[in-house]
C-alpha cells in the first residue's frame, strides 16, 4: 500500500478541506485537536463510518463518534511536556527546567507553535493557564498573565508542531521545546540522549487527537476499512 502523508496543523487541514471541498485530495485525515474535525464534520467535509470495532474502544473514543454522526473518532491519547538542549542551556548558564514556572524566567527561549492555527499549542495554552491557575488559588487573571509572560519567551511561533521542532532541532532556535509529547521523542531520537533531554510537568493536560474519513475519495468499503 503506498501512502502518501501530508504534515500540517489541525487549523491548515481544516482550511485545506474546506478549499478542497468539491476535489478532495486526502483519504485519511488524522491527529491534532477534535474541534476541527467537528467543525468538519458539521460542514459535511468528513464522511460517516462506524467502524465493526467500535465495542472494543474507550469509552472517550465512543463519545466522539456519537458527538459527530460517526465521522469522528479518537484513536489514541497523549499530552504535552517538553525538553531541552542540554548543551545549549551549559553555554547560556541557564538553569534546567523543571516545571512550568521554570519557562516564564528571563533569558529562556520556548519554542512552540501558534495556538491561532496549531491544536496542540492550543493544548499547551490551557495546560500552561491550568497550572498557573491551580497556583494562584483558581485566578483566571493570574492563568491569563502566566500565559502572556510564557508566550512573551517564545522568539518563532510557527503554524505547526512539526514546524515548532524542526526549528528546534534543524534550524538549533530555541532553549526550550515545548510540543505534544511525540514531538518531544522525535527531537530526543535526532538530537541524542546526550544534547536532549524530556521532563513530565507536573500538571498537563489530557488529549484525544481523532481520526476521520474525507467526504468525497471513499470509493468502496475495502477502501473503509
């Protein structure tokens, strides 16, 4: 089977299918945030399909198909932490981060996407806001500053998550990459164990990235299946 992927925010595809709407290219459309996909699937841009599998999902996979008329589904689950350039940090003198609080500090560059077109860094924004919030004895003042003064260290905000690591790891911008976590294993599988290194917050945030079929390309049940 050939596959031919394409690699763009959740906001992007979107924008794609809309664009593409009466010519669809794509067959598959997967990952990212579950609110472009029911933005989709209320536009009729997504097609409709229960898969014979269904029992055997979580109960949140479930959901989503019942939320969109089968046409979307969760798939797996996964957050948002991120890692940092050990040789980087040794030459800049600067700490290690540990927390959230560790990546409001001056001098630190983060390095994430967009939260106006990337799902996942609309991820990080409530998971960065939650965690201050929690801090701050349930202030949502105080969450909206903290995520002011996060994004205040981010030098590039790129479109994607993918974009975000590659400007981490291919362009070298950045102390700091704060990402879904995938993309925090893909930055430790090309830079090494001994320039890169992971931290799990404290406090994250739960996702549920869907999958769905593109209205339009489906030519027969084999193909759906």
């Amino acid at each position: 089977v050939r596959v031919v992927l394409s690699q763009k925010s959740t906001g992007e595809m979107l924008a794609q299918l809309r664009a593409e709407a009466r010519n669809p290219r794509g067959d598959v459309w997967w990952g990212g945030t579950g609110d472009p996909f029911l933005q989709a699937a209320e536009a009729g841009l997504l097609e409709a399909y229960r898969p014979a599998y269904i029992n055997d999902l979580h109960p949140w996979a479930v959901r989503q198909y019942a939320m969109s008329g089968n046409q979307v589904g969760g798939f797996y689950t996964s957050t948002i932490g991120f890692g940092y350039n050990t040789d980087v940090l040794k030459k800049k003198r600067l700490a290690e981060p540990q927390c959230w609080a560790d990546l409001i500090k001056p001098g630190v560059q983060v390095i994430t996407p967009n939260p106006k077109t990337s799902g996942g860094a609309r991820w990080t924004y409530l998971a960065a806001g939650e965690f201050a919030k929690r801090k701050n004895g349930g202030s949502d003042a105080k969450a909206k500053e903290f995520v002011g003064n996060l994004f205040k260290n981010v030098p590039v905000l790129d479109s994607g998550a993918r974009g975000a690591t590659n400007t981490f790891v291919q362009r070298g911008i950045g102390d700091v990459l704060l990402a879904w976590e995938n993309e925090a294993y893909l930055a430790l599988a090309e830079l090494g164990q001994d320039q890169f290194a992971i931290v799990v917050p404290s406090l994250s945030i739960l996702a549920e990235p869907p999958v769905a079929l593109v209205e339009g390309n489906i030519a027969d049940d084999a193909q759906r299946e």
